[in-house]
C-alpha cells in the first residue's frame, strides 16, 4: 500500500514515526520551512527532520489546494493528515483508493479547528483524546473511525498533554488502518448539535485579563499556553511572561483584580476577581525564563506591591 503522510509540527512525529515501522510511506508532505529567531536561522520541521532520517521523498507546497498533482500522479492507497495546517482540497480527497485519514487531537465534534490541546486546558475540559476520521471538505466534519480518551488533571500543560496525545495518536492509527484496508471500518456521523470549536490562538488570547477572568481560568490559561506561546501580562509598562502559576485561593478585600498584593515564599500574589493567583515562574521582557525567587533577588519588595498588571 502506498501511504502519504501529511503533517508538520512535533505532536505528528510519533504518529509518522509509528507508520514508517508499519507500512510503505511513498511520500511525507509538510508546511514549508520558516526563518526563526532573532537571527533568522532556517528552520526545517520536525516531521521533515524524520522523512530525512528515513530517506523518505519530502514535498513543501506553499499551498496545498494549489500545488497538489504531485501527490495524485503517486496513485497513493491512503492519505494520512496530521496537524498539516492548511485544508486539504476536494481533488486530493477523492484521489485514493481507501481515501484521506485524519488524526485529530480530541474526542470530535468537541474542539474542530487548530488548536485543540490548547484550548482543550484554557477552557476547562475534564477530558479530551484522538480521533480518527474520514475527510471531507468541511473543517474536522467527517465520519468518525475511533476513538480514544484521556483526563486532564491539574499537573497537564500544554506540552504534557500535546506529548501524551501524540503517542496516543501514533497507538490509535496503527490500530485503525488494518480495518480501513479490509473495509470493517466503522463510519459514525458526528452529532453537529455538540460542535465545539478551537481556532489557533489569537495573539489577544495570550494576555491576561484579570477583570473578567476567575482563578482557575487564569491557572488554566497559563498551562494552555506553556510551553508556547506562553501567556502574559504587562508589568512596568512591559509584557512579562508567566510560565507557571497556581491558584491561591485567598481573597483579598478592596484590592483591584491584577493587583500584586503580597510577596510569599518563591511566589508574587496577585489579586482577582474571585481570589487570588501565585506566580511561580516567569519571563521577564528581554530574559530567560527564571523562578519568581531569582526575579525577587534583583528587585524591591516593595516597587512590586500595590502595582497592578494591565
């Protein structure tokens, strides 16, 4: 069987990796490679980095509903999609013979869109998981295959429960295709009535607000946002990055919501509008990311007490 595989960031590795030991990959599709960094260094992507170190023919379209022959004129049997991150157009879905496969990161039609791990922890969920599914044309909107669960505890972050799901992702393919390639696949409709979506994260997500948010959904949106983008506030007139924080549970009266009320032990106290939060490590603009206790080493108890984070 001829497979394509489709993906780009480090959650798509395990998955690729896992049907590289199973099946024929003919040929791994991925976004193109960025510049990053201050310096701005060339970039391949992780699911590149694994077709190189496995000689496997590597394609980078700038824009797959434009550029796609080269993957029809393959004849591929399956094509399996892994957090690509374009749409996929209609002529590559119907082009092979047991049609285009998707891995998704949560128990669909809960959370369709980009950033479902994320948003899976920012807004609170008990539970998520993978689901495998048909394609069609609309966004995670196809027949569901299988799928598997996993709770979000308080200990996850983005990065815990991103690693966690991918192995889960790589486990539930190689469970699935062998029904797809002898047609005992299940196809079950997704119920449209419990649609949830998880658009990728706008830069004004980022930011704290502690006029509207609650303890917990400020401790849930920074591990939502950790390791990246990371979430922040503006402290000094400059964006401060928080990488760790818990809630505090102390209510402290007649002080605003975003106030630092207090200095505890490796920890900054802010007020909110139901309590209050610690912050256990940040970024300070223009540094590395260091535990409050380093910060407070370098700065008067007393400048930070009573100024209140925008």
């Amino acid at each position: 069987m001829k497979i394509v595989f489709m993906g780009t960031p480090e959650f798509a590795v395990l998955p690729l990796e896992g049907l590289i030991e199973k099946y024929d990959v003919s040929l791994v599709v991925s976004q193109p490679d960025k510049m990053v960094g201050r310096h701005k260094e060339l970039k391949i992507t992780p699911v590149k980095e694994v077709a190189l170190k496995n000689n496997i023919e590597i394609f980078q379209p700038t824009k797959i509903r434009d550029d796609y022959q080269r993957i029809i004129d393959l004849k591929p049997d399956l094509i399996v999609t892994c957090a690509y991150g374009q749409i996929i157009p209609k002529e590559l879905l119907e082009c092979p013979k047991y049609g285009c496969i998707n891995i998704h990161a949560s128990l669909l039609p809960k959370l369709r869109g980009g950033a479902p791990i994320h948003k899976a922890i920012i807004d609170g969920y008990s539970k998520t998981g993978i689901t495998i599914m048909y394609m069609d044309e609309k966004m995670d909107n196809g027949d569901i295959i299988s799928q598997v669960e996993t709770s979000i505890t308080d200990e996850d972050t983005l990065e815990t429960l991103q690693n966690r799901l991918s192995l889960m992702g790589k486990d539930l393919l190689l469970k699935t295709i062998p029904s797809i390639f002898d047609g005992t696949s299940s196809r079950v409709c997704q119920d449209l009535s419990e649609v949830t979506y998880a658009y990728n994260i706008r830069r004004e997500e980022e930011h704290i607000d502690f006029s509207t948010k609650t303890s917990r959904e400020i401790f849930n949106q920074v591990r939502g946002l950790n390791p990246a983008p990371l979430a922040n506030v503006i402290l000094f007139n400059q964006e401060m990055k928080v990488v760790k924080c818990y809630d505090y549970g102390k209510k402290y009266e007649n002080h605003l919501p975003g106030e630092i009320v207090d200095i505890i032990k490796n920890g900054i106290v802010v007020s909110t509008i139901d309590g209050s939060v610690v912050f256990t490590e940040i970024k300070p603009f223009g540094k590395k990311t260091m535990m409050v206790s380093s910060y407070l080493n370098g700065i008067s108890m007393d400048k930070l007490i009573g100024q209140v984070l925008l």
